[in-house]
C-alpha cells in the first residue's frame, strides 16, 4: 500500500455513527473498494454506541492508498447535528469540499471521485447529493430531492392531497436538477458555503436539521443539485427504528422517533419561517403540527 498523505486532501467524510452494527462494516467496506486520483479523508464520529460497532471499525484497520481514515468518540449521545459537528471540528480545514454520509448506506466505487470532478468542473453547484436508492425498494429516496417544508407544502403533503412540492416529483430526475433541499444521508457542500452557512444546527436533535442545513445555504446564496450520475445504497432507518428498514427498535424508540420528526418541525418554522406569516396563523400552525404527533406516536406505539 502507499503510505497515506494528511496533506491537503480535497475532500473530507464526515460518519457520524450510533449503533450502526454491520451496516457501518458494510459501508467501510464499500469506501475500501472506491477508485480514487484524490486524496480524501474519512472521519468517523461516534455517539457512544453500544452495539461494539466503533470498536469494531476501528479494530479492522481499514486501509486505502488514497484514504486518511480518522476517528473519534464524541462520549455522548449528543445528536446528528452535534455529532456531525463534532467529526467536522477535527477535519482538515484545507479540503475543499465536505460529505456527511450516514453509517447505514453503501457507495459504489465512483462516486466519491465522480462527485469531486462533478463538482471541480461545475463551480456554479456549490452543494450537491447524489441518487440515494433505498435498499427496501430499489427506488430513489423521495427525500433526496425535495422541497422546503412551508405551512402549505407540509399540509398538501400530509393531507395526502399532493406530494409533488413536497418532493419535487415533478421534475426528471433522470437528469441533473436544481434542488432546494436533500436527505441528510449524503450531502456534500463546498467547505466556504458551509462555514458561511453555519454547518449544522444543533438545536435539532434528530430529523430536520438536514432540511435546515439547506434552507441556510440557500439563504447564503448558495445552490443545491441533485446529480443522478452517482449513487449510494440507503438502508434507511437502522437507528431511529422509525423507518421501513428492519430495526430492533422498541415501540417506545419508535415513538421518541416520531416525537423528534415533529419536534423539528416546530424547530424549522420558529428558526426560519416564522417571521414570513401572520401573528394569528402561529398557533393554528402548531396545532397542525401537535395533531401530526399525537398520530404518529399513537401510530409507532400501537399499530
């Protein structure tokens, strides 16, 4: 093997890992397997899981001539925004572009390269997600194309009456498009939008504050891209428990779940929407919000 070079890698991997098990080994296997011409680093943060999946990756020993892998044990539990965070804090400040990669997908062999020289020959695309295919339906990922979560797209979407704002579904995604949000999963950005964005919000805790991270940049003047050439695997949903993926997950995490996706919801509309609507349309707004909840938990603990 090449001896690794720290020095300048143009990208940064941030995993932020909780109890991630075999899913972490699967996808570290997967970065072991990418052709790479960069130098990128690979930063493992983890939130004091319990399943022996750090130590487990830290004990393997992984290598690549073109990978500087790095890790670190945040010591809490402190959420995706903060332990994001956390993994960043300890990156090489003079790569150039940034990923944050969730612990449960796999990637194929060219997409970390692919999306570097996507990117390096796009300047305009300041951020950008790949497509992010769910393992349980071999379909793309609704969420890695969507929209901002206004009042109105919320109630649409929820109401069941549409889902094409919400997500954007009536674009061609076959095709590079402009987005305004993405999944969290996988979301790289350029290392000066993000600083000038403020990377992640930690007032969030879990869910949102991907949705969050993007309004932010947009608000920056920073742009988004959904680009289809590229792909990763998502198994959705191993720590939470709240998604279609298989978890061991108890009934009372699912609904902490489902408390938190609503939670983020209040967190988003007072952070950034909320000087955009009238005094009086507040609370019929939280109320829509409170009703959401108490049907998901109802749901996640008795269905």
């Amino acid at each position: 093997m090449t001896k690794v070079s720290n020095d300048n890698p143009v990208l940064s991997i941030v995993i932020l890992n909780y109890n991630a098990n075999l899913y972490l080994e699967k996808l570290y296997e997967s970065i072991c397997n990418s052709k790479l011409h960069d130098q990128i680093e690979v930063i493992l943060s983890d939130n004091l899981s319990t399943d022996g999946s750090y130590e487990n990756i830290v004990n393997k020993k992984y290598t690549h001539p073109n990978i500087n892998f790095k890790y670190l044990e945040t010591g809490v539990n402190c959420g995706f925004a903060a332990g994001n965070n956390k993994g960043l804090a300890i990156s090489n400040p003079l790569s150039k572009y940034v990923l944050f990669l969730n612990p449960d997908t796999t990637v194929e062999q060219n997409t970390f390269q692919g999306m570097i020289d996507y990117m390096e020959k796009n300047p305009k695309i300041d951020s950008a997600t790949c497509d992010v295919i769910l393992a349980v339906t071999g379909k793309t990922q609704p969420e890695c194309h969507r929209d901002f979560p206004t009042p109105l797209n919320a109630f649409l979407h929820f109401s069941g009456i549409s889902s094409n704002a919400y997500f954007m579904s009536y674009l061609d995604y076959s095709k590079l498009q402009k987005i305004n949000a993405c999944v969290g999963a996988f979301y790289m950005i350029k290392r000066e939008i993000g600083q000038k964005a403020g990377w992640w919000n930690e007032k969030y805790f879990m869910y949102g504050e991907d949705i969050d991270f993007c309004y932010k940049v947009k608000k920056q003047g920073g742009s988004l891209y959904f680009i289809p050439d590229y792909k990763i695997v998502h198994y959705q949903g191993i720590s939470s428990g709240i998604k279609k993926a298989k978890s061991a997950a108890s009934r009372e995490t699912k609904a902490r779940s489902a408390r938190a996706t609503t939670n983020a919801m209040k967190i988003f509309y007072q952070e950034n929407l909320i000087d955009s609507y009238p005094t009086f349309l507040h609370p019929v707004i939280y109320f829509g919000i409170n009703i959401l909840e108490f049907y998901r938990v109802f749901k996640a603990k008795y269905l």
